[in-house]
C-alpha cells in the first residue's frame, strides 16, 4: 500500500481531507504561524523549522507527497518542501499548470511530489 503524505496551510485541512476519505497522513506547514506569504515563515519567521520538518518528512519516508496550497510569489507551496531537500527551480515550464510534478530525494529514495492549488484539484493529483 502507497504511503501517502499531504502538507498544507493549517491543521483544518485534516478535517477536510477525511471528510473525502482520503487516507493520509498530514503534516501542516504553518505550524501555527501568522504571516501573509507561507514562505516567510520558512526564511525569515522559523527558520529552524526546515531541519524539523525535513525530518519529520524524511521519519515518515512516504512513497508520495501530495502538498496543498498556492503562492503568489512562489507558485505552489510545495516549493518549502522543495527546498528543504534541496531543490530549487522546480517549477520551470510549469508554472502556468493546474498542478506542479516533480521528484524528490528523501533518503536515498526517490519521491513524487504533486503540488495542487487548493483541495478543490484533488484529482489533479491523481493525473500527474
């Protein structure tokens, strides 16, 4: 069985994930933290909250990752999880997409990661 992970803005999005049954574990980007642009948090807010999630990602060692939500600056805020593992520019010739692809290394492992707008384009997901 794929293990399945979702990141997004906020833990109410647990409540929408299993109000449609998806069965995933979660992990909020946020982390109960106020600022307008997601990223900030990352770069200027808590920065050491890259080594934590990181790791908590990598603890997980999840087959997909599926990340929620959009960024004006940023395109998808799949772009956090991106850097964190160290890659940047993922979303080149991409951007104008209903959903961002990629790939990851987590471990050793090679992990797919699908960045979707909202909940809304939960089947996105599924296309990539």
């Amino acid at each position: 069985m794929e293990k399945l992970l979702v990141l997004g803005d906020g833990l109410e999005m647990i409540n929408k994930l299993d109000g449609l049954g998806i069965k995933a574990q979660y992990l909020d980007l946020r982390r109960n933290h106020e600022t307008a642009e997601i990223m900030d948090i990352y770069e200027v807010v808590a920065p050491e909250l890259c080594a934590v999630v990181r790791d908590e990602i990598s603890a997980i060692a999840p087959d997909r990752i599926v990340v929620i939500g959009a960024s004006e600056e940023y395109r998808w805020d799949a772009t956090i999880v991106c850097r964190l593992f160290g890659q940047f520019n993922s979303w080149i010739n991409q951007r104008q997409n209903k959903f961002g692809k990629t790939v990851l290394n987590i471990a050793g492992k090679e992990v797919e990661l699908i960045a979707i707008d909202d909940l809304s384009d939960w089947d996105l997901a599924h296309e990539g």
